[in-house]
C-alpha cells in the first residue's frame, strides 16, 4: 500500500515538473510570432506516465490567436502557474506524509 501510494505520488510530482516546464517555456515564447501554447492532459497523462509512458505534449486547443500566429496568453499561463504550485504543495505534503510513516515503522522495528 506504502509503496503503491509513494509510486502514484512520484508520478504526480513528475507530471507537475513535465508541466511547470511547459508553462515556463510558453512563457518564454510570448512574443515569438507563430508560438503555440504547449500542454498536457493531466488527467489522461497521469494514467500514462503510471504505466512507463512519455506524456503526449501538444497544441492547447482554444486559444485566441494574435495577429503574429501566437496564442500564448498571460493570464491563462499565469493561472497555471499557481496552479501547478499549490498541487505540487499538496503533493510534497502528502509524500512527507508517507516518508514520516515509514520512519515511524523503522523506529518501531528498532525498539523492539
């Protein structure tokens, strides 16, 4: 159970790097003419990165294009952002969690 729990939350905090990235680079490029914003789908990408898979970047779809092709949008990557670090918050948390429970076992099996 530790360990299943532990590995889903690796995967997790791998895929908000993956994503972190992204939103950086999308930055990055708000002025290059003909940028497309980049991302994931969190939830389907979650599932593939649990099983050894390389998450699928592509296009984000819906976004007003400016007049120079690119649709990056600061509000939108702004959003992300914060996002991105309350859910690796959240998630580093609960890995502490798990750490601290193993070393309650270990500390446990050494006293007695």
């Amino acid at each position: 159970m530790l360990d299943r729990v532990t590995n889903q939350l690796e995967h997790y905090m791998d895929l908000l790097s993956i994503r972190q990235n992204l939103v950086v680079s999308n930055l990055a490029n708000i002025d290059t003419p003909g940028y497309k914003s980049k991302d994931i789908d969190f939830q389907f990408e979650f599932l593939s990165l649990a099983q050894g898979q390389s998450p699928n970047v592509a296009d984000t779809p819906g976004l007003v294009v400016k007049s120079d092709g690119n649709n990056v949008s600061l509000d939108r990557e702004a959003r992300l952002l914060s996002e991105n670090a309350l859910r690796f918050n959240v998630a580093s948390n609960l890995m502490k969690a798990q750490l601290k429970i193993v070393e309650s076992a270990i500390k446990e099996g050494q006293s007695g």
